[in-house]
C-alpha cells in the first residue's frame, strides 16, 4: 500500500507538467514551443553566449571602437565570434522551431528569435543590433 501511494505522489509532478502544455497550435504553444527549443540551445551554447556577452561592449564600446575599424557588420561580428553562433543557430535551433510550427499557421522570424535570446541572455544591445541586420542577409531557410 505504502509504495502504491508513493508512485502515485512521484507521478504527479509528471503529470503536473504534462497539463502546463498549452493546446497545439495556440499561440501560447507556439511560445511555449519556440521558448523550450531556445532554451536547449542557450544551454548547449551557454560558454559562446558568455564570450559575446563578454566582448561585445568592448568590441563595440569607445575603448575598442571596431565598428570604426570595421563598419562592415559582417566583419565585426565574424571577429566576435558572433557570426558562428548564428549559423548554429540556423542550423540547430531554427530547423527545430520551423518543424515544431510547420503545422501550425504562425511563421516565426529567426532573425527576431535569435535578437531576443541574446537580448535575454544581456548580449550588448548594439551587437544585438548588428546581428538582426544580417538577419535579414543570413537565410534561416532549409
């Protein structure tokens, strides 16, 4: 009786999470799907996040002063190593979102879903910036 009772008590937070999923196709599923598969990605690519987080202000800041160098968004990302990291996004993350929603009638914007990760994860705003720009050059499609 005793260990009936406590399997029933250690399924519940299964349950439990079971029943936080929003319905398909909702635009909370939609969220809540895009904000898990982003996470995944954030965990496995926590260390160059860190770095361009880290760098970031001093490549784009007045002490390091790239962007005068360099104004070649391309250039200033690829030397912050920022460029790597949208290509495996685009090619990790973004074919995982795409499938996860290609039932459903919401196009997500890669561009925009990689901006606000790094956005959350306190990337400098203006390498933010300078990434969402090659978002619109860098083809997240398969």
């Amino acid at each position: 009786m005793m260990k009936s009772i406590a399997a029933g008590m250690m399924a519940l937070p299964l349950m439990a999470g079971c029943a936080t999923a929003p319905q398909p196709c909702t635009s909370e599923w939609v969220d809540w799907k895009t904000q898990r598969i982003i996470g995944q990605f954030v965990a496995g690519h926590g260390k160059q996040i860190g770095e361009l987080r880290d760098i970031a202000p001093i490549m784009f800041g007045p002490a390091g002063g790239l962007q005068d160098i360099a104004p070649n968004a391309m250039m200033v990302l690829t030397a912050i190593g920022a460029l790597d990291l949208v290509l495996e996004f685009a090619n990790d993350a973004w074919p995982q979102i795409t499938d996860a929603v290609a039932e459903c009638a919401a196009d997500p914007n890669a561009a925009y879903l990689f901006a606000n990760m790094l956005r959350d994860q306190g990337v400098d705003e203006r390498a933010v910036a300078a990434i969402e720009r090659l978002g619109n050059i860098v083809d997240f499609e398969r």
